[in-house]
C-alpha cells in the first residue's frame, strides 16, 4: 500500500513538472556568483586586487585616505569595494519566482498582466519586435549571510527578503501610470532617448555609462518608462538586462533604494547609503546566475554580444542575476 501511494505521488509530481510554466534554480553562492565583481577593493586609496582584474569608476571618494563619521564620533580608514547584495530575476510569468528555485506563486491574472513578445508593422515598414515581462527583486547579502566578514559597518546586514515583485504593482504594465513616478521621463521619451544611446553604449563598452545620460541604459535601450513593457526587444538577454536597471530607476525614484557610492555616502558611515532619486547607473555591476551563470561582471548598458551566447534557447523563458552595488564607506579605526 505504501509503494503504491508513493508511484502515485511520483507520477503526480512528474506531470505537475511536465505542465509547469515556471522555471528556476537557486543559485549555488560558492560556483554560481562572479566574485571577482568585488574587485577593486581600495584602502586609503590604494588598490588591493590580489592579481584579480577588474573594473571600477573613479568618484570623488575612491582616492580618499582618511573619514571622519560625525554621527558616531570616530575616524577611520576610507573603504570602497562592490559588494555582492541583490538579486533579480526576469519572467514572462506572474508569481513566477525563478531564483527561488522555481517557486510558483499563481495569482489571478489576466491575459494583459502575462508576459509576451509581440510582433508589429510600424508605418514606415517592416517588423519590429516589443515584450513585457516580469520582475521580482531579492535582498540577498550574501557576505554577511554566509558569514564570510562579520562585525563591519560597511556591509549589508539585512536578512534575505522580497522587497518587490511587479505583479502586485499596477503600474508595472502601464506605461502612464509609472509616470506619475518619475514624471522628468517625458522630456527623454523619442528623439532625446535613441540620440543618448549610442553615446552611453560605447561608454559602457570601454568601461562604466555616462551618469549624465541617466535616462537610457546604452545598448539595453530607454529606462523610461520604468515598466515591463519594452518597446524594441533584440534578445531575452538585452530584455532581461533593461527590465532589471529599470527596476532600480524606479526603486530610487521612490526612495527605497538609496546609493551608496560617493562622497555623500562615504560621509554617512552606514552600510544602507544616502538618498539618490535619480540613480546614478554607474554604481551597478549585474551577472547572471540563471539559467546558467556568465561568469561576467556588466556595468549597466554594455553591448551582451558575450552574455547572449548559447541564452537563448527554446526551454529559456526566465532569467536570473546577481547585482553588485559599488560601496564607498569608512572603516572606523578610533572610535569613543
């Protein structure tokens, strides 16, 4: 009796599978994270590489020896690493949560609210290609979670948590709506936003975008609107990478991400930042865990020629990232 309950629960579990729509895996923290993304790390304005080669931006902070934090009356060393500390995965499902090993929510949607690609005919002829997609995001310091530094004011310290996932936002597939968030998107919208891309693309190539360009993400395309909804779509990857810095866009518009890159910043003496409404996408290094990790360390708006090899696969309907945010803060060394 008891082999056949358990033939009958396999059988079932198979044929859930075989229906479901949802994929995912959880990403393995020791193989499936890139850090060598961490890299630079700076002391006093001096390097520490340890022979890893990596990117990083100059600000006003970086080359800095000494800080002062006012709040606490204590002096210390000037920091200034990336710190591995989101995660963000793309889908066309809603309640689709891929990096949480495929964990399917299934809420009441309707057909509006479900990812797609669409294909039109604009009037100056020809096909082109738009998508909508989904997008949830995880707070996941993974330095501190895996106890690796303990006992430093510089890093993240939170637990993992779900601060946002689009399917329970309304604005997330309405392109007017979102506006009432970052109205100064109009100015950008058309001509303003094709014109900027070439120019922050080819910034990005070469190293970080342009932070004055902060309406487009290079060659990922427009970030605004900061919705799902993508109205030239190339590749799942180039789709994937804009949904995620819009996501963030919009996460700063509304105050509940904070940057914690720069002088301001280093001046806090805290792990969590100062306040930036308009994001400086300089501060973002992105790498993709799922469906298989690209062991690559992307500044917002690079050109996914690597990233795109071997992506796009037929059984690849969601996507997976890391994100590493440039951390410049003060270690203290004389404290009361």
């Amino acid at each position: 009796m008891r082999a056949a309950f358990l033939i009958v629960i396999m059988l079932w579990t198979d044929l859930v599978y075989a229906d479901a729509t949802c994929q995912g895996a959880f990403p393995n923290l020791i193989t499936d994270i890139c850090y060598d993304c961490m890299f630079p790390i700076t002391v006093m304005g001096a390097a520490l590489n340890f022979g890893v080669e990596s990117e990083d931006y100059v600000d006003s902070a970086s080359g800095q020896t000494v800080c002062v934090c006012v709040n606490t009356l204590s002096a210390g060393l000037a920091t200034s690493f990336w710190e591995p500390e989101y995660m963000v995965d793309v889908t066309n499902k809603p309640g689709c949560m891929p990096l949480l090993g495929g964990v399917d929510i299934d809420p009441p949607y309707n057909e509006l609210e479900q990812g797609a690609e669409n294909q039109d005919n604009p009037h100056i002829g020809g096909t082109s290609t738009s998508s909508f997609m989904h997008v949830n995001e995880y707070l996941n310091p993974v330095m501190t979670a895996m106890g690796v530094i303990t006992d430093s004011p510089c890093l993240d310290v939170r637990g993992f948590d779900v601060p946002y996932i689009s399917w329970a936002d309304p604005t997330w597939n309405d392109d007017s709506l979102s506006m009432i968030l970052t109205p100064y998107g109009y100015a950008f919208a058309g001509i303003p936003s094709i014109a900027a891309e070439a120019p922050d693309a080819i910034a990005a190539t070469f190293g970080f975008p342009l932070a004055t360009l902060f309406w487009v993400a290079g060659s990922w395309g427009a970030m605004y609107p900061v919705t799902g909804n993508v109205s030239v779509s190339n590749t799942p990857e180039q789709v994937g990478h804009l949904l995620l810095a819009r996501l963030f866009a919009r996460l700063h518009a509304a105050g509940a991400v904070q940057s914690t890159a720069g002088e301001d910043a280093l001046n806090s003496c805290g792990a969590l930042g100062v306040p930036e409404f308009i994001m400086d996408k300089r501060q973002y290094k992105t790498n993709r865990t799922f469906p298989f990790p690209d062991n690559m360390c992307t500044p917002i708006g690079r050109p996914l020629v690597l990233q795109e090899v071997g992506a796009d696969r037929p059984t690849d309907k969601d996507y997976g990232y890391f994100i590493f945010r440039k951390k410049d803060c003060c270690t203290p060394v004389v404290s009361p």
